[in-house]
C-alpha cells in the first residue's frame, strides 16, 4: 500500500527528465540565436546608419536606412585625399607585423619547448608576468627607446657615444618595431610544440638535418593551424590598433586608417554617420579573413581545449 506514492514520484521525476531532455535542443538553440542577434547587433547597426545622411541619422526608422544615401561613402574616399594612402598604411604595418611575429614567435616557443639553456624557467616565467602588465604602463618606456632615448643624447662611455633609442618617431618602422614578438605568441606556440612527439625531430636529426632544418622542414609544416591563429589574432590587433600608432606616427602622410578616422571627430562634434562609413572600411578586411580562415581558427581552439598541461 505505501509503494504508490513511491512509484508515482518516481515516475514523475523520470518524466521530468525527459522532458528537460527534449526541451535542452530547442533552448541551446534559441540562447544560440539570441546571442548571435546580440553580437550581429552592433555590425547592422554601423552598416544602418553609415548609409543615412548626417542630417537624419537619428531620424525613425532606425533600423532601416530611410533616406537611403552613399553620401557618407563618397565623402569619406572622397573628401579625404589620404584614405588610400591610410589604407596602404594599415596594410603595410599590419603584414608586416603579423609576418615577423608568427616568425619569431614560432622560433621562440620551439626554444622554450625543446632547447635547454641558462635562465630558461627564469625567462619563461618573467615572459608571463609581463603578460599581466597592462599596455598603458610601458607606453612611455616603449616611446623612449623606440624614439629619442632613455637618456638624452646618448650613453657617455669615455668618448664613446652610444644611442639608447632607436630615432624611429613619425616613421612606420617605429609602429613595427615593439611589435614583432609578443609574449602571448610565444606561450601559446611553446605549449603547442610541447605537445609534438620528439620522435618526429629525432627522425629528421637521424636523416641528417639539423637544428634549424628540423624547426623549418618538419616542425612548422605541422604547426600551420597555431600559426595561421596567431597570425589572425595578430592582424585583428594591429589593424585596429590605435593608442600606438597615435604616440608614434605625426605627419597626416603616415597614419593608419584608425588614426585618419578620427579626423571626423571635432573638438564640439563627431560626423557619426561618416564615422560609421569609415569602420565599415576598417572591418571588412578583419571579415574577409575570419571567413576564409574560420576552418583553421576553429580547429585550433578545439586542439587547445583537448591539450593537457
């Protein structure tokens, strides 16, 4: 008499729990959609907005360009005579950057990985304290070495003149420079290159190739998803990239596309539709390559969730 109730709860928790079975799709799928609206949100609305004229930017409806006008396009290729030359600029220091660092950085993680040397541990864990230190406190120290020096007029050594900084202010090489190797790249190539069978660099030793032969040949043909990461992370970065090249760079001939937007920024008012066309110029790209690299973007968070240590 008193196994009813028992089998009644029972069979309502189990019917509970499939319900929440069934239900579990349906609701991953609609906090999925949800939150894609949420992360679309701010690209429509750009692109919205960017094709309304300055005048009636705020006007109803906002969420359709009504009147629809290429008004802020023309003006900002246009009225501006140094877009392309920004353009070129961004392009510029964003390839380069993202050539060496992928370089440097694999060469770095493959040392720290493989390679037995003084200080190593030391080194490897001052390389991660400096990843907790913000960007905003070695601004100065990295604008003082990169242009006029530490010490004015040089390092005195008897008669002796030595250079503490490298004299690269309002050159692109200055925007370059710091930026070649990163200690994120570095730590993310190191804990990859950990993970490889040394038995694949031992082969290729006993096959007659040495150090660096084995890094070029064998090791960085497997590491391409890592380096094709890194190299978009890298990209993404320098391309909007602002605070630096801002310090650096001073002739309007030289600035990067984010540097040259500002222009439409005044001391009492922002061309926010202009603004907005403008971005839209300075994101494309960024899309361009998430698009075609999503496969291997993917692939490489996937291994580094699976790795170990």
């Amino acid at each position: 008499m008193k196994a009813s109730p028992t089998y009644r709860a029972v069979t309502f928790s189990d019917r509970l729990i499939l319900l929440l079975e069934k239900a579990k799709n349906p609701i991953f799928y609609v906090v999925l959609f949800i939150w894609a609206l949420v992360c679309i949100a701010p690209l429509y609305f750009t692109l919205v907005f960017s094709l309304k004229p300055v005048a009636n930017i705020y006007d109803e409806p906002l969420f359709f360009p009504n009147p629809f006008s290429l008004e802020n396009y023309r003006d900002v290729i246009g009225a501006l005579p140094l877009f392309p030359r920004w353009l070129l600029n961004s392009m510029l220091i964003s390839f380069a950057v993202t050539c060496l660092r992928v370089l440097f950085c694999a060469m770095g993680g493959y040392a720290f990985a493989r390679m037995e040397f003084p200080f190593k541990n030391f080194l490897f864990n001052a390389m991660l304290v400096s990843m907790m230190i913000p960007g905003q406190v070695t601004l100065i120290p990295s604008f003082l070495v990169v242009g006029p020096g530490i010490i004015r007029g040089g390092l005195k050594i008897g008669e002796l003149t030595l250079p503490t900084g490298f004299g690269l202010l309002d050159n692109p090489l200055g925007v370059i420079l710091p930026g070649v190797v990163s200690a994120f790249g570095i730590f993310m190539m190191t804990q990859f290159y950990k993970s490889i069978p040394k038995e694949l660099e031992e082969a290729a030793m006993m096959d007659g190739l040495g150090r660096f032969g084995t890094f070029f040949k064998v090791v960085l043909p497997i590491s391409a998803t890592q380096l094709i990461t890194l190299a978009l992370l890298t990209f993404q970065g320098e391309w909007n990239n602002f605070l630096w090249p801002l310090t650096v760079l001073r002739t309007p001939e030289n600035f990067t596309l984010p540097i040259g937007l500002n222009w439409f920024r005044g001391e009492y008012y922002t061309l926010i539709s202009k603004v907005l066309a403008g971005s839209l110029f300075n994101t494309l790209p960024i899309l361009i390559m998430f698009f075609i690299f999503q496969r291997y973007f993917t692939q490489s968070i996937a291994a580094t969730g699976l790795k170990e240590g």
